[in-house]
C-alpha cells in the first residue's frame, strides 16, 4: 500500500503534461501511485499517459469513454486509489522538488497512528512570463502551529484558496464520509468546505509544494460564461451538508460570507459574465444570501441588501472615489516638489548627514558604521536615516529618521551637506554644489557591476544602466577596501568620483572580533553550547527567472553534518520576501534541522557566531575573511553563472579555501576535517592579503575624521594580512 495516491485529471493539457507527471515521478519519495485519468482528452493526452505508464509501473491510466469534466474525473479515479492518502494534482500543475518527502516527514511526525484526516500545504502562482508569487496568506500555515487542530479551533484555515490541490486527504476518512466532486464549475467549493469542516484533525505544512501554473489564456474559470451560475448550485450544497450535520450549525453565517465574498468577486471580473446576466446574477446571490445568512451582515456584503442599482451605484462610487484618491496624490505630488524647491534654496547645513542603506531597509551595512563612528568623533553633525516605514519599528533607540518622499524626508535632503548610502539615491533628489555623497558600496565585487553588465543583457533584466550611471555621478567618494575594488569600480562606474583607500567601515567589527564575540547571538538563534556553526550564505542567480535555485539539498547537508553542528542558512536579502524560503527552508527551521537566519538583520553577527562560511559566489567571503576563519566555496555552477553574470576573476583558481563541485566532495570535505587543513589555511590566507588589504578595524573613524571632518594627517591602513600571509604560504 502506497503512501499516497496521486489522482491526475487530464483534458487537452499535452503541452503541459509530461512537466507534470515528471514532476511527480521524479520525486525523492518513491512510495506513491499515479492514477492519470484521461477525460475523453482530444488531443495526444492518452497517447503520453499510455507511454509513461509502460515505463513506470506506479503510473495507471484510466480512459473515460467520454468527456465528465474534472469533479467526475477525479470520482472517477478514486475507487483505483490504494494509498493511505490522496492528493488531487492539476495537470499542467506541477510538483516542487521534495515535496512529497517533506509531506511525508509532516505526517511522520504527527501523532496518532492513522494521522490526521486533513493535511494542508503551501503554493506558489507561476506565471507564463517567468514570475513566481506565494500565496499571500502564507502566514496562516507559519501561525497553525505543529500540532493537529479543527477548523473550530482555527477558523483562518477557511480564508486559504478554496481548492483541492493545496491538501492530502486520509483515504480512510474520504471514504467513511463518502465525500465525492459533484459537476460543474466550482466543483471544488463543495469538496473542500466540508472535508475541512468535517475532519477532526487538520494539520499544516508550511511549504510550497505544488507551482500553480497561470497559463497566459487564463483557467476555465476566466471565460465569460453562464456557466458561472454554477456557483450558486455549489454552495447550495454546502448549506445542505451543514444541514444534515447539527453540530455543524454554527458555520452558517461564516459560510454565507464565504459565499457572498465569491460571488461578488465573480461579479466583479469583467471577463466573466456576459453584461446582460450581471442583474439575474446579482439576484441569484442576494437570494441565496438572504436564505443563509443568519446573522448580522458584514459592512462589506450590506450591498446584497438592496438591488441591482444600488450595487451598480456602490461601484460607480468607488470607481470615482479611487479617481478622487488619483488626483489628491498628484496634488501632494506637486506639494512635495515645491516643498523641496523651497528648502532647496536654503543654504546647505554643514552639521546635517543623511544616511541610508540597502535601499531605506534599516540602520545596516556600512553607513550604520559611519553614523556610529560619526556619533562619537562629530556629536555636532546631526545624523538623520531614511527608513522605509514598515522598517521603522526595528530601529535602534534615539535614531533620528524621516520616511521616504514625506515632507520631512525632502526638507532634510534639500539642506544635508552629507549623503552616505551603500546604494544609489533616487533619481529625483539632485545633488546640491558643496553636497558630499559617500558612496560605501556593498562588498568587494566578483561579478560583473554597472557599466560591465552591457555586454550581459540576461544580468541587466530590468536595470536601466545608463540612469545607475547619471546617479553614480552624483558620488563624490567610493570607499574601498582593496585595490582590486578600486580598479572595478574605476571601470564599472566611468564618473567622476574620488576612490577612498578606507576600508570597509562594516568590517571593523571583525576586524576587532575577539573570542566570544558571537556567544550572545548563538543563544539567541537556539544553537547548543560547544556546537561547530555552519553558516551556508548562497547568493542569487540571474539565470534564474526570481534568482533562487536550490543548489545544495539542505536537509542531506545539515544530516551529513552529523552530531555537535548547526546549519544556519541566510539567503540572499533580495530573496527574503519571495517564495525561496517557502520551498522547504522554513519548515526545516521549525523542525529543528536547520536555522533559517534570512531575515537576521545585522549579517556581521551571525559571521561573528559562525565558525566556518559556506558559500558559493557571495561577496560575504570577502568580509568573512577577515575572521580569518575557513571558507568553503560550492561551484556546482560555476561556468553557467559566468556566462550569465560575469566575474571579474576565476573564484574557482583564486579562492579562498577548498572548492567543491559536488554534493559528495562537500559533505566529505566536513567529514574527513579537510575544511580546516593547512591548504585551507594557506589559500584564506593569500586571499587575505589581496582583499582585506585596506581593513584594519579603523575604517569607519577614517572616513569621519577624513571626509567629515577634514583632518588630513590620519594615515592609510596597513594591509594586516600581507605578511602573516607570505609567511604562510612560505611555509606550505
């Protein structure tokens, strides 16, 4: 008996099924069962399943002698089903690669020993031109907890995309209730409410596992249609199960706003119904609404309680509300222009600073080391942040800031003397004569940067470099911690800045690390006492429609790791807020596997807490070097990332430490203890004395003292590593 049984539904998808079946056969967990049901498909559908099903002995086809539709055709393959739990995949969906492993970890971990009757899972929209997007109530699954629960207990689980692909059902349970797909339409409505409502023990995962294709030409459900009637038939039979079950009662009015909230938003598509069935829908639902609903009603369905009218009067007026917010915003628009013209004529101030980093995320990076050091050696220069107004709660005590393009922000950057940002300022702030921008960059460069991405158009997708080029003209410093960076920046930004032989004021930090210095913030992350700490920091790919690939099975990985370590994995930041850590990486955070510091804000604390750096192309081993600590560098995809990207040298023959290429040699590396030989030792340490040249834990008191204040006898940083590094490799 399999674990799960896999019903595929399969009409005129050809193009798209073999993505889907491959997605599911080429799973890691083999302990499944196909049932491919060909509806009566016109085209060359039966043709593929009979080919995949005499290679693969899991895959059974079923032929229908004629076309039922897609409720009927999952009926249809259920009596075939053994497995101890169903899951209903679209056709031209797709698994995630491990997803049924991570399904069946879920449920291993669950008590009980039938499991629990309903298991509900993450998705992710994949759209045709490239794009990715989680589901946006993705919360709801991190919230659930990792016990069983009701719906009574979680009543937020019913506001998830009422389908039945984004859960496995226990066979035994399906079957003791009799739960079947009825035609139509919306054939979904009538299966998912009560499988949820009726299960006594619903679990969550909180991980994406099957890609929601959105095909250019919409679903079914996008056509324009009196078949969109249907859904009135639909939850009809929703109402009539609560009814056959008294102890479902009290679900009535919160499954008469379910109804009301989708039958409205169908009315409200206009590629839906034909306009001369909007007034007889609208009707149909008001009718059933007033028959079902119970209870008071919600402000937003109060519409159902007049007529067509006033519904048709209702979006009139919100259509001209939203015209009205249109022309407030441009007024303000002009407000905020004038605003700054008006300040914009006032005399610079010598003691205003602005500050920024990672695009208005935070007090971070390098500028957060220049305001530190500037507090303390020119208390008279008021130091203001721009932060984003979501980031504001993060920030440290007693920081002076300004929200983006608010009044605030523009009187302050008209009258600044000082603009230090580790990214480029908006276009719109023009840099006034005596103005001082400091440009901090974002680390040493590997990959190709500004105007060296013109010979790689895949690398440029969607950045315009001649504008990057216009506001990098507006730099007056570019901080360097290397010569290597003085001589890329020199090249990718052809302006006419001033290359500063500072150092990078972030890395001061490790720079004066001292034993101990991470203590804090592995306890704070949960990792035991004498534990070696693995931190894995892999960078994004541009290759990559999103930027993420999974190059490294991070379960295998932290297991091969063995007893006495802890895996820590931080993403790229421009991944944090994607669907990257919905592929697995959080749920193996919250069982323990591993340690998911993304969104950690400070990265010099977790290199602080680390004892050995994983990574692949990121800039983070430059800084990393500084701890003169090992590095290891994954190049799987070493030759694809070049040619997309471009690299300013061969990490591969110039590294920083031992270089693998496979899963194998990296987990043997840690296993047999080469990641800290004398040749590690040896190749960091050439590596130090090339890029940590100019860091010597005085960076950011230099350019305060240097560019700030005006002093001229503070003298340049002596490359520390060099001659520990000759020696060295002298020696080996």
């Amino acid at each position: 008996m399999p674990r799960f049984s896999i019903i595929v539904p399969v009409f005129k998808v050809q193009g798209y099924l073999r993505e889907c079946l491959d997605s599911v056969l080429g799973q890691s967990y083999r302990d499944l069962e196909v049932i491919a049901v060909d509806d009566c498909s016109p085209d060359g559908c039966g043709a593929i399943l009979d080919a995949y099903a005499a290679r693969d002995p899991r895959v059974r086809v079923l032929h229908l002698p004629e076309n039922v539709g897609l409720g009927r055709a999952r009926n249809a393959g259920m009596p075939h089903a053994t497995g101890d739990y169903l899951f209903f995949l679209d056709s031209d969906d797709t698994l995630t690669p491990g997803a049924l492993r991570a399904l069946a970890d879920r449920l291993d971990e669950l008590p009980g020993p039938d499991g629990p009757d309903v298991l509900v899972f993450d998705y992710a929209r994949t759209y045709w031109w490239g794009g990715t997007r989680r589901n946006v109530l993705a919360r709801v699954l991190a919230e659930a907890g990792a016990g069983t629960f009701t719906a009574a207990e979680r009543p937020e689980i019913l506001d998830l995309l009422m389908v039945v692909w984004n859960k496995v059902y226990r066979r035994d349970f399906v079957e003791k209730h009799g739960f079947r797909f009825p035609p139509g339409y919306y054939e979904d409505t009538p299966w998912t409410f009560p499988t949820l409502l009726g299960a006594e023990r619903i679990a969550v995962l909180d991980r994406i596992c099957v890609a929601y294709r959105q095909r250019r030409t919409g679903s079914i459900l996008s056509t324009t249609s009196r078949k969109h009637f249907d859904i009135h038939d639909q939850y009809e039979r929703v109402f009539a199960y609560v009814d056959s079950r008294p102890e479902l009662s009290s679900w009535r009015p919160c499954l008469c706003h379910k109804m009301g909230e989708h039958c409205l938003d169908v009315l409200a598509k206009p590629d839906r119904l034909p306009e001369s069935d909007k007034e007889e829908f609208f009707r149909r639902t008001a009718e059933l609404f007033r028959k079902h609903k119970g209870g008071p009603t919600p402000p937003g369905l109060r519409v159902l309680e007049g007529g067509f009218t006033r519904y048709r009067a209702v979006r009139a007026a919100r259509s001209l509300d939203l015209r009205a917010r249109q022309v407030r915003a441009a007024a303000v628009v002009r407000l905020k222009r004038g605003w700054s013209n008006v300040h914009g004529h006032r005399p610079l101030d010598p003691h205003l600073a602005v500050y920024s980093a990672f695009s208005h995320r935070g007090v971070l990076g390098d500028p957060a080391a220049v305001h530190r050091a500037a507090r303390e050696l020119a208390p008279h220069i008021r130091g203001v942040w721009v932060v984003r107004a979501d980031q504001v709660p993060s920030l440290p005590p007693g920081v002076e800031y300004v929200v983006p393009d608010s009044l605030r922000y523009h009187q302050v950057t008209a009258r600044a003397t000082y603009f230090v940002n580790n990214v480029n300022w908006p276009g719109t702030l023009a840099k006034r004569p005596g103005s001082v921008h400091i440009h901090t960059h974002q680390g040493t460069p590997l990959k190709y940067m500004g105007a060296d991405l013109l010979h790689k158009p895949g690398a440029r997708h969607g950045l315009d470099v001649p504008q990057m080029l216009r506001r990098a003209d507006r730099w007056d410093y570019s901080l360097v911690a290397n010569r290597h960076s003085e001589l890329v920046w020199d090249r990718a930004y052809p302006c006419r800045f001033t290359s500063v032989r500072t150092g990078s004021p972030r890395n001061d930090v490790l720079v004066r690390a001292r034993p101990g210095d991470g203590a804090d913030v592995r306890a704070r992350l949960g990792i035991p006492a004498g534990h070696t700490v693995v931190l894995y920091a892999p960078t994004r790919r541009d290759y990559v429609r999103g930027g993420h690939v999974d190059r490294i099975d991070l379960a295998r990985f932290a297991e091969d790791l063995g007893e006495g370590h802890s895996l820590v994995v931080r993403l790229h930041p421009s991944l944090a807020d994607g669907p990257a850590r919905g592929m697995g990486l959080a749920e193996l955070h919250r069982r323990g596997v591993l340690v998911d510091a993304t969104t950690e804000p400070h990265v010099e604390e977790l290199m602080l807490a680390s004892d050995v750096l994983v990574t692949d192309y990121s800039a983070l081993m430059f800084d990393y070097a500084n701890l003169d600590r090992p590095i290891v560098i994954h190049a799987d995809d070493w030759g694809t990332y070049t040619a997309s990207r471009g690299a300013y040298f061969d990490l591969t023959a110039d590294a920083p430490g031992h270089v693998t290429r496979t899963h194998r040699e990296l987990a043997w590396l840690f296993a047999c203890g080469g990641w800290r030989d004398e040749e590690s030792a040896a190749l960091r340490a050439g590596f130090r004395a090339r890029f940590c040249e100019f860091d010597d834990g005085r960076a950011a008191e230099r350019v305060v003292r240097t560019l700030m204040l005006g002093e001229q006898d503070l003298p340049l940083p002596v490359p520390a590593p060099a001659q520990a590094a000759r020696d060295l490799l002298a020696s080996s």
